[in-house]
C-alpha cells in the first residue's frame, strides 16, 4: 500500500539531519551516515540527509530508516556470500558493527553502460573512450545496454566535499593503496555480491544496474563488507518490466534510486560545482515515496514508518 503523501509531507518538517551522540565514542560524519567509534565497535546513525554529485543537498523524509532497513535486509541475506561487519541493528536509523580498517577503495561494480556525471562510463564511452578504469569496452554498445560482463571500476575514496576519482587496478596497486593479492580478492568477492544482487533484484521484478562497495580488514584479518549495501544510495535500480521497451525507443529506463534527485539537478544545469538549488517539498516527497517503493519492492515488505522524533527514539534504544 503506498505510504500517505500527507504523513511525507508532515515529516518534511522532522527530518533527522545531524547527530550529536559523545557518549558512543569519537564522531565521523560523512555526507549521509554519521559513525561514533568507540571499544572496537563503530555505531552508524544513517540520517534523511542525500548527497548527489558529492555534495549534500538537504533531507529526504524517512530516508534513514529505509537506508539503513534495506542494507541491513541485504547484510543479512548475503552473510554467506561475504562476511560483514554487523553485530546489531538497535534501531529503524542504527547499525552496530565491529571496528575494521579500511580498504581506501571505492568498489564500484557496473552492469550496464549508463550514467549521468562527467566520469560516468556511459559519458566516457560517448566521448569516443574505449579503455575505462583499465577494462576495454566493445565498439557498438548503446546507451543503457548491458555490458558482456560486470566491471568492477573502482574509484578513490575522497575527503568529504572532493570528488572521487576513477582508477584502475593497475593504478591502486602501482601506488601501493592496495596490493594486487588484496584487489584480487576485493574483486572477487564484490562480483559474487553483486551477482547475488542482480538476481534476487530481477525475482522482484528490478534490475540491479550498478553499485558501490566498501570493504573493511576485520580485527581477524579477514576482508569484510562495511558501511551499507545495494541501497539506493548505493545503486542504480530499474524497473524490469519496461526496461526492454526503454532501451528499444532510446529513452531512459524507468529508475527506482536518487537518480530522480539527480535528474532533477541536472535539468536545472547543477552537475556539482556550486551551492546546489534548494530542494522544494514536492521533490523531497516524491523521492522518499521512491525510497520507501524501493525497500517495499525489494524486501516484499510493508515499511513501518517510525514518526516517533528520532533524536529522542535513537536515545532511547542505545540506552544513552
């Protein structure tokens, strides 16, 4: 049942957009998630907060609780395919993991030749581009075509407000970021992931297009999923059933993430540079009503919209 455009509305003025927790630990606050180190545990609060083009825009109403639903429906549903960092998820916004030091790459997994930004495959490729992050591309391919195989492209990982920059494995193991016996296994393992992903998203009638990962050592040594997975913060989904048409006429698959956000940007001419255009009520609505159409679909679950002031909830259930 579609959640009441009316109850989106009224939480547009109750979004959760910053925290501010001493108590559990030393603070790091990325453009979305703010994580609170302390005793080998890392407690990550996913706020209503969305970024697009590396920069953060404003909150998105529920946005938090789905993110944090939807990665950790996945968490749990790949933990056999590759071990992650989840110790307890305490509340609709919280996700409790071990401590794990990270691999200071991002592993971005692509499945189809599409993009919007300057260093989207889909743009390299148009420019003429035929080698992209040390993988060759066949010529021929059109836009949104599926790609003869996943690719892992991955990218650096920037300080909050830079850019990320597209990489190669080749690159990363010449500067030393990782070593190639490292890359190798991060490579596989995000393949295998993604692999799982795109074919429990095709039995929901979605296509899995592109994600991003990022992997952690463990206190054990061993690599390990961290921070969030197949999201729509972190992916790219689009609707199966109209997919085949879209690409047949030229146009734009019909798109279940931010890239609604984005698009909508985009149109206005910002790509990233600047102070980004203020986000109107109807945009913020209409993308958590995607948001929580994305963790339905995906989980075949209800979502429970948790209204309760989050500050005062978050509190409450991590006994602070």
């Amino acid at each position: 049942m579609p959640i009441d455009p009316q109850l989106l509305r009224a939480q547009c003025a109750k979004t959760l957009d910053r925290t501010d927790f001493p108590g559990l630990g030393t603070k790091h606050a990325g453009k979305v998630r703010d994580s609170y180190v302390k005793d080998g545990k890392r407690t990550i609060i996913v706020t209503d907060r969305i970024s697009a083009f590396d920069v953060v825009l404003g909150t998105i109403p529920f946005k938090g609780q789905v993110l944090n639903q939807i990665a950790a429906f996945w968490f749990e549903r790949t933990r056999d395919v590759a071990p992650n960092h989840v110790l307890a998820v305490p509340d609709p916004n919280v996700t409790v993991g071990r401590e794990c030091r990270l691999v200071p790459i991002e592993f971005v997994v692509r499945g189809y030749l599409t993009g919007v930004t300057s260093t989207s495959i889909w743009t390299a490729y148009a420019n003429g581009e035929r080698v992209y992050c040390g993988h060759r591309l066949p010529e021929g391919l059109r836009k949104h075509e599926r790609l003869p195989r996943p690719l892992l492209t991955p990218t650096t990982k920037a300080e909050q407000g830079a850019h990320d920059e597209l990489t190669s494995r080749d690159e990363i193991v010449a500067r030393g970021v990782a070593s190639a016996e490292l890359y190798d296994r991060a490579e596989q393992l995000v393949l295998r992931l993604f692999a799982e992903g795109q074919q429990w998203a095709e039995k929901q009638g979605l296509i899995l297009v592109d994600t991003k990962y990022e992997l952690g050592i463990d206190p054990e040594g061993r690599l390990v999923v961290i921070d969030e997975i197949h999201t729509p913060d972190s992916s790219r989904y689009w609707y199966l059933d109209s997919y085949e048409r879209a690409l047949s006429e030229g146009a734009d698959p019909k798109a279940m993430d931010k890239e609604y956000v984005r698009r909508w940007l985009a149109e206005r001419g910002y790509k990233g540079e600047g102070a980004p255009p203020a986000l109107p009520d109807d945009i913020r609505c209409e993308a958590a009503r995607r948001y929580v159409e994305t963790y339905e679909r995906i989980t075949g679950r209800g979502f429970e919209a948790d209204t309760e002031p989050p500050v005062d909830r978050i509190r409450r259930n991590l006994g602070l």
